[in-house]
C-alpha cells in the first residue's frame, strides 16, 4: 500500500525562528491522518527541531557520501540520523546544476543514506529543452537507472522518488496533470522492468515543481502521483497544510 506523502523543501530559507515558529503553528493545526507530512530544513536546524516537530518527520537536504573526513563543510548521513532526521534528499536539480554532482556521487550518496539508516528522496526531471527536444523520458530513464539501479530490492524498497521537472521548480510554471501523470506512470514502469511489479506499485513518486494550494488537489488526483515535494509554497503551515488537505 502506498503512503500519501507531502514533503517541505526548505531549501537555504527561513530562521532557526521562524522554522520553530512554523512547527508551533503546524501543531495546532489538524493535520489528515492517511498524509505523512515531512520536512527539510535546512540541515542546521534539524537538531533544534526535533522536539517540536509533532508527527512530521525531518529530511536532511544534501548530505555527503562518507560517514566521516576531511571534507570541510560537508554533513554526512550518520550525522543527519543523529541531529533527529528519517530521511534525506538526494539528486535534487539545484545540487545536480550548481553542485555538478555527478552520477556516481548521487549513487554513493544514496548508498550512504539507506547504510546510515535513512530513507532517500531521489529527485529526478529534465530540464526545459530536453522536454522540447522530446528527450524527457529518456533523460529521467537514465537519471534513475544510473543513480539508483545499482540496489538491491530490499534497498529500492525504501527509496521514495519525486519526479520535479527542472522548469517547474521555483518558476510558478506547473506540469499539467497530464505531464505528471504520464512521467509518473513512466518511472513506475521503468522501475517495474527493473524490480518486478510489487516494489514498482509500492514505491511512492511524488511531484514537484510549483506545486501550491491551487494546483495540488488537480496533480494528486493522478492515479500515480502519491504526494508532493514542495518547495516555495512550503513555508506557510496554512498552505502547507492546504496542499495535504488536496487528496
Ligand atoms: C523543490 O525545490 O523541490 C521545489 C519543488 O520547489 P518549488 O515548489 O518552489 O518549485
């Protein structure tokens, strides 16, 4: 059975404040039972959160592929499971574009993650012109079996995928239900060809990209669509709220 499932990409915003804040008023909030809310804060704040966090589950936003070095800067796995997070996000655009991080980092990187415990968010889309080159399915085909295809089953198992085109995110440009449910029907079939059928119609595939209050209710009535990864409109605990209110 698959989970319904709406993840908060913080990226580099809000304040050890204002993050505590978001949890005090999200707490007084009725959130639906059958949603799993999770959220990523910016991975400094994770510690400091996990006491006020009610049921949502923390996400680290990037961590490193070692558990330990010199790497200066860098968080591993080991270190988000201990500050109090359940999950990490892993292959998202902005990484992949202004990190450059390869193909080969990502897989460590989810390999690390699932060995320290935790539950990757594999991100993965195609840019604008790939999509106008017709080369979208390709582009995500090969992004998940090179990243993720390396696992065992029990291993994919545990990896939730958010499909977010890279000209949806941050740009108030949504795909169309018809965009997401296509794309998400693809990788459940690509996942299929790899794992069989009962872990590609276990594993959940979220969408994201300008994913709000007005569009979610449209995208998570696609049969494959399970949950969003959102970002901008994620900091609001009202509109946050309002999205898992969408199913
Ligand atoms: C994201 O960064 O993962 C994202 C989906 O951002 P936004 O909702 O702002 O497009």
């Amino acid at each position: 059975m698959r989970r319904k499932i709406v993840a908060a990409n913080w990226k580099m915003n809000m304040t050890g404040e204002t993050a505590h804040n978001f949890f005090s008023q999200l707490n007084q909030m009725t959130w639906p039972d059958d949603v799993d809310a999770i959220v990523a804060p910016p991975n400094l704040y994770l510690q400091g959160l996990h006491s006020i966090k009610g049921n949502a589950k923390l996400c680290g936003q990037n961590c490193h592929s070692e558990q330990s070095g010199a790497y200066t800067g860098e968080v591993s796995a080991a270190m988000l499971s201990d500050a109090g997070a359940s999950y990490c996000l892993v292959g998202h655009s902005e990484r992949r574009k202004y990190f450059l991080e390869s193909s080969s980092f990502l897989k460590a990187k989810v390999t690390a993650i699932l060995d320290n415990g935790l539950f990757p968010i594999y991100c993965c889309g195609e840019t604008e012109s790939e999509r106008r080159n017709d080369t979208h399915f390709d582009v995500v085909k090969n992004q998940i079996s090179n990243d993720l295809f390396g696992l065992s089953n029990s291993e994919f198992g545990k990896v939730i995928i958010a499909y977010e085109p890279v000209w949806a995110i941050g740009t108030g440009l949504t795909a169309t239900s018809d965009q997401a449910q296509e794309m998400h029907y693809f990788i459940r079939s690509v996942v299929r060809e790899k794992y069989g059928s009962d872990i590609a119609d276990d594993v959940c595939l979220l969408y994201g990209g300008s994913c709000n209050t007005t569009n979610a209710k449209d995208l998570f009535s696609c049969k494959d669509v399970d949950g969003g990864l959102i970002g901008g409109a994620s900091m609001d605990p009202q509109s946050f709220l309002q999205i898992a209110q969408s199913f």
